[in-house]
C-alpha cells in the first residue's frame, strides 16, 4: 500500500523556491544525505514522498555525526572549497548563501533584547565567540535536530526540512544536533559526545584532513551557541531540558 504523499505549504512562493533550490543543492552536494523524492512543485506548496519512521534518539549518535561528517565533507569537496566570510556564496541559480556571521549576530543581540542575555558584557562575549569559530573551512548548516531526521523501520537515515541552509563551519551542525538531544532527552555523557566528535571527524577527514580537526574545545564553543540561539524554544518542539547559558567565555562546558 502507497503511503499519501506529504504537502508542506509556504507563506510565499520565495519561500517556497527558497526551499527547492536548497533541496536540489543537498541532492547534487551532499549526497550522503537521503531525501524524500520531491514529487511537486506548486507556487506555494512543495509534495514529498511520505516517509514513515521515527525521529533521532541518543542511541542514533554515532550514526548521525559520521553521516553529518560524510554530508559536510562532500558538500566541502563538490561546493564549498571556495567558500569564506568575505565572498558570497553562490547557488546555481545565482541566489546567494545565507552567512554564519550575519544571521547568528541578529538573533544573539534578539536573544539579549528578549532577556536571555542579561547584560552587553554577556552578549559581547557571546558576539566575540561567534567571531572567533568564523573560521574555515566551511561547511553547511541545515538545522540538524532530532525531529528533522527519520529512522526509518529498515535503519536507513532520511533527512528532511532543508528550507534553510547556511554556510558554517566544520562540526557547527553537529554542535546543533548533540545540543538538540540534550535539550529532548536530557544530557549526554561526555563519552557519547567524545565518540560522536571522533566518528564526525574521521567521516570528514575522509575527503581532506583538514575537514577532520574540530576539537573539543571548539565543539564547546558551538554548544554555547547554541545554547543562547535555543534558549527560547525550550517547552516547545518537545525540548523539555534546558542547556546551561556559560557565562564566561572559555568556561568548561
């Protein structure tokens, strides 16, 4: 029995462009990434393949940060070798990627007006880190969250929800999705986190050493991030734990 297709609707026909283009880019970059065939495209409605499964757990860790690593090192080999923060980056279609820098300065200085930062010391400490993991090489961000991959009943990984992409660098994403767990079912042991950050960097060193080298330290750094940029959303879209705001820059996190 066929499963009825999934329609997702877009509030404007940019927006719904917006998300072929970055579809058909992981599909010609990111290959190790598995999509929904895309069956129609409507003005403002995109219908994908349904796809039955379940969405990413702890357990799946390892898996994801070696698929993420594969999606990263490929899509840094086909595309982004040429990618960095004084350049846009283009799409095929002559359409620009969106920057690491630019958006996450927005809604650092958004989360400290909504009060999640309580002073200009903790949010020029937070600006100041986001500026020194600008660094490359790039990679690209797709918002790696529990909810936007499915397991599904033969194991395979399929990803969905790739309306924004961003250039960012190496292991940034895998920050997003290990902060994401945390936030769903709790925190990680720092053992999950090690072995998911060995198994991401020997997947993206595969396509060139340099790909393989985020540390500890730097994967730290992106959680803190992350941590601020999530903030609101914990009590909502089944994030039910809180991740700690570091309140100083280099603090153990």
């Amino acid at each position: 029995m066929s499963l009825t297709p999934f329609t997702k609707h877009y509030a404007t026909p940019e927006r719904a462009a917006r998300a072929v283009r970055h579809y058909r880019w992981i599909n010609e970059h990111a290959k190790p990434l598995q999509q929904p065939a895309l069956r129609t495209i409507g003005p403002t409605s995109l219908t994908f393949e349904r796809i039955e499964g379940r969405p990413v757990r702890p357990a799946d860790l390892p898996r994801m940060a070696e698929l993420l690593g594969h999606a990263h090192g490929a899509a840094w080999a086909s595309d982004l070798q040429s990618a960095s923060l004084g350049t846009p980056h283009r799409f095929q279609d002559g359409t620009t990627f969106d920057d690491y820098l630019d958006l996450r300065e927005i809604a650092l200085r958004r989360r400290h007006e909504q009060g999640y930062l309580p002073n200009k010391v903790a949010l020029y400490a937070m600006l100041g880190l986001l500026e020194e993991t600008a660094q490359g090489p790039f990679a690209f961000y797709k918002d790696s969250n529990p909810r936007n991959f499915i397991i599904t009943s033969t194991q395979d990984i399929v990803t969905i929800d790739t309306d924004d992409l961003s250039l960012a660098p190496m292991g940034y994403d895998l920050a997003k999705l290990i902060a994401t767990l945390h936030l769903t079912y709790g925190p990680l042991t720092d053992q999950a986190v090690s072995a998911a950050l060995l198994a991401y960097n020997a997947a993206a060193g595969s396509y060139n050493a340099r790909l393989g080298t985020t540390d500890r330290e730097r994967l730290g750094d992106f959680l803190a991030l992350h941590a601020v940029l999530n903030v609101p959303y914990v009590g909502r879209n089944g994030y039910r734990y809180s991740w700690p705001i570091r309140s100083h820059h280099r603090e153990a996190s």
